[in-house]
C-alpha cells in the first residue's frame, strides 16, 4: 500500500496526473504499477487501477489476475471497480475513501450515485436499438466453439 501512495504522492506533484497510484501484486512481489495519468494521455480511461491491471495483464500474458491483490491509494472508482472484477482480483485493498476523494473534488460520489439510478432518469440519454443484429454477433460468438471465455 505504501508504493501505492508513493505513486500517487511522486506522479501528481507536477500537477499534471491526478493523485491516485496503484500496484498488482503477486506472491507478495509488486508485478505491476499504475497511476493516473488522465491528462497526461488525454485519455479518461487511465485511472491508476486500470494502468495497474493493464500492466499486470500484459506481463504475465493473462486477462485473468485471480492470484494477484490490487493496492489502491483510494477507493477506486465505478469503472476502477468493474475493472477489479472482470480482472477476477479476488482482494482490494484501499487507503482514502470515496469520500476523501469527492473531498479532494473528484466525482465519484456521482457516478455511484447515478449508476443506481433507472434508466430514464440518468445524466447521458440512453435509448436500446437493434437488438436483434447486436444479440446475432452474440450468439455467433457464444457457438464459435473456438472463442475463448471470460
């Protein structure tokens, strides 16, 4: 946990990345490291977390980190989480809450929020079209007895 927050704490003090750092770990070694680097890419997608488990992923040559932890600084984020549960990390560890980071002026507070919200009331407008043509690619995929689950 402590690499975590030195990540956070020596890549956000140019001001540019946010204050978020991560590591996979694995047999007790550190195989990956992440931080935020949303700016700096240009890209809204590279939280620490999801930096972290790409790294992982592409080291040990896997989209599956089921003997690995994750060490957060924070509380990760709706899309930070999901990415923990699709890598099949069975164990989360977190420094600074929720909370601390909507105190801090991030809006993950919000995000949880409006995730729980029905589909009619949320932010972005959604409206569900051809289904049929998207549900074939699934089912086309589903009976490809070479696909490979996850």
């Amino acid at each position: 946990m402590r690499r975590a927050i030195e990540l956070a704490s020596e890549r956000s003090a140019g001001g540019e990345n946010g204050p978020f750092g991560a590591v996979v770990v694995r047999a007790g070694e550190i195989i990956a490291e992440g931080w935020n680097q949303v700016v700096e890419l240009r890209d809204p997608t590279a939280h620490a977390e999801i930096m972290a488990i790409r790294s992982a992923c592409k080291k040990l040559d896997t989209h599956v980190l089921s003997d690995c932890a994750l060490y957060a600084s924070c509380e990760p984020c709706p899309m930070c989480l999901g990415a923990v549960y699709w890598a099949r990390i069975p164990t989360l560890y977190y420094g600074a809450t929720r909370d601390d980071a909507t105190h801090a002026g991030f809006s993950d507070m919000e995000l949880y929020r409006e995730f729980s919200l029905p589909e009619s009331a949320k932010s972005i407008a959604m409206q569900q079209i051809l289904r049929k043509e998207a549900g074939q690619v699934l089912a086309a995929w589903q009976n490809n007895p070479t696909h490979i689950p996850y």
